[in-house]
C-alpha cells in the first residue's frame, strides 16, 4: 500500500490528539474513531459494530454487513480533512 503519511492533514483539538491523529496505523485510527464516534451516538446498545481485519474493515448494523472498506479509503480520508473520516462515519451510524 502507498505511504499517505506524508501526505496527511496534521490537526487536533490538542497536542496529543494531533500526534495520534497523525502517528497511528490506519487500522487502529479506523477501529478507534469508528467505535467513539457509534458509543456516542448510540451508547451501549448500538445495532453498529466495527470489525477489522488486516486489509479491510466492515461496519455492520443488526449483524448486516452496511460497509466494507479497505483501508486506503481510512488514509485518503485522512489526507482530505482532519475529520474527514470521522465525518463520513458520523453520517452512516447517525439516529433517524
């Protein structure tokens, strides 16, 4: 897979959360903001669950799969916007 390193917006709403938003693995930053961004929309009884695999991911409502995405699509997200992704995702797992 292409290095998109380089290539990401740096930003936060602090220090550390712009290192990490910047430093982590495309694979943890998918897993980590997917499942923040469902427990607080949802709380502890979402019908949304993240699973994650070495080369792609899925989020799924009532066990249906609803997206399948490799990861390059996290990384292009994260060259687009800081909260590029989180954006997107906050869009598929809203209420209503």
């Amino acid at each position: 897979m292409y290095d998109y390193k380089e290539k990401r917006i740096r930003g936060g709403s602090s220090y550390a959360d712009a290192m990490y938003r910047f430093g982590a693995s495309p694979e943890h930053y998918a897993r980590r903001m997917t499942e923040r961004i469902i427990e607080k929309e949802w709380g502890i009884e979402s019908p949304f669950r993240y699973f994650g695999s070495e080369g792609f991911f899925i989020i799924s409502e009532n066990d249906v799969p609803v997206i399948i995405k490799d990861y390059e699509f996290v990384e292009i997200h994260r060259c687009t916007a800081v909260h590029s992704f989180e954006n997107w995702v906050q869009e598929l797992v809203k209420k209503g």
